[in-house]
C-alpha cells in the first residue's frame, strides 16, 4: 500500500530560525512528489511538483529536495506569514491520476 | 493561474436533509475532478474521482449512493450529501487538473465546512 509519512507533525520556529520539514515516502512508482501549503479553513495551494531524485525547485524562501525515499521541504529564515500546514502528496505509477496525501506539518513562526 | 471556484463555504443543515456542493474550474477545462474529505489535523481522504460525462469511481469504503457525484461539463462537477447526519459534518475540498498532470497540476478549491445538525 502506497503511504506517505510527514514529519513532524508541528514545528514550532522562531522568526528567520531556518528548519526542514520531512516527507517520506512508500510507493510501488513514484512518477512525481508534490508540496502544498494549506492555511485554515482553506484549500491546499500549490507549492511544487517533484519528479526525480535529485531534483530541487525554489520558491522564496522554501526549497525542495527528492530523494528515492524522502522529500525535504527547507525553510530559510522563515517570517510569521509562513505559518500554515504543509502538505505533502504522491502520484503513483498505475495510471490512476489521485494523489495520496500525508498528513502534514503544521508550521507556526513566532515573531 | 488556474482557479477553482467552490461553492458554498459554509452550510450547515438538519439531519435528513442533502446538501450540494459545487466546484468549477474558471479559466480552464477540468477533464478529472477529485473530492477529499478532511477530518482536524488528519491528511486528505480522496473519496471518488469524476471525468466529465462519465460515472465517477469512487475509493474504497466511500458510499456512492450517500454521496453523489455529477461532472456533467468540463467546467463543472457537483458532490450532494444525500440524508445527511452529523457523522457527515466535515471539510470538503474539490480539486481539477486539465488532464496531463504532469503540465498542469491540480488545483484546489476553498473548501466546504459541512455541519450536520
């Protein structure tokens, strides 16, 4: 069974206290990896999409790294506006289009 | 950038009763909408994907008949909460992609908070 793993599951930063949030992954094919962040009440909005390890994308301060087993989402000297849920989902080789989710991390950043 | 329109944010409704919920894709044609359920500080529960103008497949210990999925344009896809009950009341979210993910992504929707009184 396809799972995917978050940690931790909250993390608690000072303002521009740099951190990694962690995705690890179990999947019979892994054809790409994505990262959303998700405010309150509100819907996942789209961070990036990984699809080979090795690959690395940047946006702002957060960066994203793939591994054959693991994700890392990299914060830099995060601001409090970055407090949100971070999610991370899978897409699977099968066919089907679903993504499989984690179950987050929910980051604060105390000014 | 693609956007998802989802309507209403908010319902709250008396057991027994359903509930609609819409998602429409704005600027582009959504070939395959998903819906999830979100339970509090739990991950998202895919519950059926819908392709326009077929039936939607539905995951594994989703009631189709209890939850009722129409994709009938390119642009929209409703879920109806048939009798509902407060087991029922959750978070709902839509998501679409225009088919070739790996070009286009998923987008999501605002969400739906259901509360079943």
């Amino acid at each position: 069974e396809d799972q995917v793993t978050q940690s931790p599951e909250a993390l608690r930063l000072q303002e521009g206290e740099s951190s990694s949030l962690n995705c690890s992954y179990t999947v019979s094919g892994l054809r790409g990896l994505f990262w959303y962040r998700q405010d309150p009440g509100k819907g996942p909005e789209f961070l990036f999409t990984l699809y080979s390890a090795g690959e690395e994308k940047e946006k702002e301060r957060l960066k994203a790294t793939l591994t054959k087993k693991e994700s890392f989402l990299h914060i830099t000297a995060p601001k409090p506006e970055d407090s949100a849920t971070y999610l991370c989902a899978v897409q699977t080789q099968g066919g089907s289009e679903k993504l499989v989710f984690g179950k987050g991390t929910k980051l604060t950043v105390n000014p | 950038g693609a956007v998802v329109s989802q309507h209403p944010s908010r319902v709250i409704c008396k057991s027994g009763t359903s509930v609609k919920i819409e998602c429409r894709s704005l600027d582009f044609q959504a070939t395959t909408m998903f819906w999830y359920r979100q339970f509090p500080k739990q991950s998202l529960m895919l519950m059926a994907t819908s392709n326009e103008g077929s039936k939607a497949t539905y995951e594994q210990g989703v009631e189709k008949d209890k939850f009722l999925i129409n994709h009938a344009s390119l642009t929209l896809s409703t879920l109806t909460v048939t009798s509902a009950h407060p087991e029922d009341s959750s978070f709902y979210i839509c998501s679409a992609t225009q088919g070739g993910w790996a070009n286009y992504g998923y987008t999501f929707g605002s969400g739906t908070r259901l509360t079943v009184v």
